[in-house]
C-alpha cells in the first residue's frame, strides 16, 4: 500500500479537526490528549469524525478515518452491555431491521437485519440481492467483553473506618494497573416500573467513585525489589467512602452504613438510583463491573497511538461493526452479492467462552440455520444448511500481541508484530488458533488485492499459547477459520496501546473481506 502519511510537527491543523471531539462532551479538553498536530491516517486529507458528526455521510468507499468514531464507541461502551447497545443503535441508525430470537424470521435478498442475546451478544447480517439457498457466509466474529472487576453479589463491607466494595476478579487482567485509577460502576439494572413490570436498564456513573489505593514504600519496603503481589481477595478492594461517625446528627440523616440485610452500601444505591432516575427500592438486581473513568484518546507524539481501555477486544468489535454497515450502506451496494456477509459479537471469551451469551454457545450457527430456512422456502433440501456451512468462511478477530520494545525477546525473532504494519495473522500448530495454511492464503490474497499490509504471528515453543474464540466456533460446524488481530501493547491492563494506523487498516481489510472474498475463493481448489 503506499506510505502512510505522517503530518510534521510544523503542519497546521486541518480545520475539521477538533481534538475536543475525541471525549465525551461532557468533558473539557485533558491535558493528557496533547495538543500536537494531528497526523494523517491514509493517502488522503484525514476527516476524523466522532460524536458531533456522521461519518458514514462521506461514503462507504471514502479513505477517511474511523479513529475518532472508535475513539466515540470505546468511550461509549464501558461494559459489555453498553458495546451491545451501542452497536444495536448504530445498526438501528444504517437502517438495519431488529429480529426477535423469540419471534418467526421473514427474511428477503437484499435485507440486513441483527438481534442481540443478553444485551452482550450481537449478531447482524446483510443478504445479498443474489443469494440462493446453498450460498455461504463471510462472517467477522469477535468479543464484547474485557478483563475487569465486578461487584460481588453481596458487595458491601466496610474495614478500618472505610466502606469497601468488594468485587471478583474477571478473566486474565494485569490486575496491579487497578490500583491507584479513578474508577466506578457501569453495567446493569433491572428495574421495578410503575405497573409491576420489570425493565432491563443500563447505569454508567460517569465520576470518579471507587479507588484501589496501593500501600506507601515506606511501609513496604522491599516492593520494587520481590514486585507487587497483593492478595487479590483481600487487598484488591475498592474504597467508596469514608465510613461515618454513626452518634452523629448529621450521619443520622444519611444512610451510609449498611446494615446485616444490604447487598450492597445503601450509600452506592443512591448514587446508583439516582442515574437510573428511579427509588432505590425499584432495583431488583444488578450486574456491576468496575470501570476506569479516564477517557479513551490519542496520545504519542504524532498522535500516532489509541490509549484507552478494553481495547481487547472492542476495537476489533467497531471494525467489523463499522465494515458491515459501511459494505452494505449503498442501495447498489448488495445487487450484485451472492453470499450472506456477517458479524458475531460474543460475550464472555475472557472467561472461555462457555455461556449462553459466548461463543461455545451455538448462537450464530443457530442463527445461519433460521437464515437459510427462512430465505429457502420450499427450496430447502436435507443437506442445504451443510452446504453452505462448506462454502463459508469466518475471520475470528481478537487484539494480537505486538512487539514490546523493552521484551522483544519474549517473541520469537521471525515473528514481532509491530503496530501502524497491518492486521496479524495467528498460527499455532496445537490449534489454539483456527488459521490453516488455506485460511491464511485466501485471508492475505484479499489484503493482496487492495494492496494492504499483513505481519504473522507465531508463539516462541518455550512459551504458552492464548487462544481465541475461533477454535471454538471452527470445531462447531467446521467452517473455515482464520485467526487473525490488530497489535497492541499492554494487552489485559486497564489502559492498553494500538497504533491508528491498524484501526483503519483493519477497517478497510474486513471491509474488502466482504466484497472480494467470493472472487477470491472461487479461484482455489483443494478437495477436487
């Protein structure tokens, strides 16, 4: 591909960029997104658009960025809930229908439609005008979920004159960049209405409320030299506040303390009450991780870098979403598609997968069965679902590990992904990733054929190999699988690094993936 642009330092700022349009607009400018011109992300003058702006109204064949965008969604989307719901409002936004796993599916060529399962888990897809029953799927699946902490069910606990929340620790995080960060609560809440009925309702106190603080040097010694291994039951444990002197008036007026029947501080349900506009006793169940409150922006000195959490795996989430929509946003953009391009957005990978939600779940391959019978009609024969299964093809999309500057030798020295090179593709011999020799082929021809960058990955064999959702659903229905991610540094710390560069790459890459890849397949055969 040609050379990424990189704007000098002495460059004036293109004047549709408002760095200030990276935050929420709640927030003021931080000094941590610094003020350095803004730097170019492909061949043609950067428009980054984010929450004041749309930028599918440039085309979904314009070169313009989708950092600010992604910057909109992660900033968005604190909780696996809130990524749900986010992506379900920008399908609903490109004029994509909502199914009902509960209801009968009238599908026609040309429609896109999606539904969500637990509000963690997304699947949407787009039928070509030219589809018949036997034709396959490209389908992008990734995950909503991220390491973090979550409030236990009964949460509330109060040591040495402070309230405390105690909480359980979710998947693999480097749980010592938890300490010291201005945290709170986000997830959700069902709710008690007027009527009796109960409603599904998502909460995100947006201010600093809980902090994991670490103990001072001078009461530890030896910290720097045997490393920081607190307890994770006992010393990872948030504070909310200070605990009241009970004998006084002003704390008789205010329920802070709990008593032997609270889950949680009643100190917390108000506050929680409050941003869901409801009584305290109208909450009748909650699902509460624990977040970071500093926002997701650029940094580097070129801008060149995404800082933020839950980029694991939320960003390769936003360019599979964005690609799908922006594939199919055309009126033309289907007539001539004989295949069903696809996304699956799971829960629960930081965990293995293993839940209704997640991707052991059948969930998309139920999902293609309906689709097929319901576009079949009385076409359907026996082996029609088979068929198609055999003609499809999915790209499991997860964060890869890039090459660290300060361990490069902790990969193996034919093998350093570098960030701003293009997506990765994933081998493993012992199957903890799906690619194959074919997989990988066809995956690295579509790049070919739009002249972007590809890095391949192996794991050094003195060292153990993660694993990705796409052994799981490769070994469902066996479906073609290619595992591939975008690379970042500090991957499972509560603020992880990517390059700027790779989200657009990765964006234009799954994009081509769904317009090119029946041309592509079309010219290998292996079981002749």
């Amino acid at each position: 591909m040609a050379a990424i642009a990189r704007l000098p330092l002495t460059h004036s700022l293109p004047t549709i960029f408002n760095p200030s349009s990276f935050l929420p607009q709640s927030l003021s400018f931080p000094t941590y997104l610094h003020r350095s011109p803004f730097r170019s992300f492909s061949s043609v003058s950067p428009i980054l658009c984010s929450s004041q702006g749309d930028s599918r109204s440039l085309g979904s064949d314009s070169n313009a960025s989708i950092v600010g965008d992604l910057l909109d969604y992660l900033n968005e989307s604190w909780t696996q809930f809130h990524a749900t719901a986010e992506a379900k409002r920008q399908l609903l936004a490109a004029g994509f229908d909502l199914l009902s796993e509960n209801e009968d599916w009238k599908l026609k060529p040309g429609g896109r439609y999606f539904f969500t399962r637990n509000m963690s888990c997304l699947v949407a897809f787009a039928v070509g005008e030219k589809y018949v029953p036997g034709n396959g799927f490209h389908a992008i699946a990734a995950h909503t979920d991220s390491p973090c902490l979550k409030l236990k069910p009964k949460s509330a606990s109060s040591k040495s004159g402070y309230l405390m929340v105690n909480v359980q620790t979710y998947g693999g995080g480097l749980w010592h960049t938890w300490f010291d960060r201005d945290l709170s609560v986000a997830g959700r809440a069902i709710v008690r209405a007027s009527d009796g009925s109960f409603v599904h309702r998502l909460v995100k106190v947006k201010r600093p409320l809980l902090r994991v603080p670490t103990l001072a040097i001078h009461l530890d010694r030896t910290v720097n030299s045997d490393g920081f291994k607190p307890n994770l039951e006992t010393q990872l444990v948030p504070l909310l506040a200070t605990k009241p002197d009970e004998s006084s008036a002003e704390s008789k007026e205010k329920i802070v303390s709990p008593s032997s029947k609270d889950a949680h501080h009643p100190l917390l349900m108000q506050i929680l009450s409050d941003d869901l506009d409801c009584k305290v006793e109208d909450i009748v169940s909650l699902e509460l991780n624990i977040c970071d409150t500093q926002p997701s922006c650029l940094g580097g000195a070129n801008n060149e870098f995404i800082f933020s959490g839950r980029l694991d795996n939320l960003a390769s989430s936003f360019c599979a979403l964005r690609a799908l929509i922006d594939s199919c946003a055309s009126s033309e953009s289907l007539s001539t598609e004989h295949d069903i391009r696809m996304i699956a957005l799971f829960d629960n990978e930081e965990v293995g997968s293993d839940s209704c939600q997640g991707a052991g779940a059948p969930t998309m391959f139920q999902a293609m069965r309906r689709i097929v019978s319901s576009l079949g009609n009385e076409q359907m024969t026996e082996c029609i679902f088979d068929r198609a299964i055999r003609k499809s093809f999915l790209v499991s999309a997860d964060m890869a590990h890039g090459v660290h500057p300060n361990f490069a030798e902790k990969h193996e020295e034919n093998h350093r992904p570098q960030i701003h090179k293009g997506l990765v593709i994933k081998h493993n011999a012992n199957q903890r990733y799906a690619t194959s020799g074919i997989t990988s082929f066809l995956f690295k021809e579509v790049a070919k054929l739009h002249d972007l960058p590809i890095q391949e990955f192996v794991v050094r064999n003195d060292m153990g190999c993660g694993s990705t959702i796409g052994p799981i659903l490769a070994s469902g229905v066996g479906i073609r699988t290619v595992d591939c991610g975008i690379a970042q540094l500090s991957m499972h710390s509560v603020r992880e690094i990517c390059g700027t560069d790779d989200i657009d790459i990765a964006y234009r890459h799954f994009k081509a993936f769904y317009r090119c890849f029946s041309s592509v397949d079309r010219k290998l055969v292996v079981d002749d």
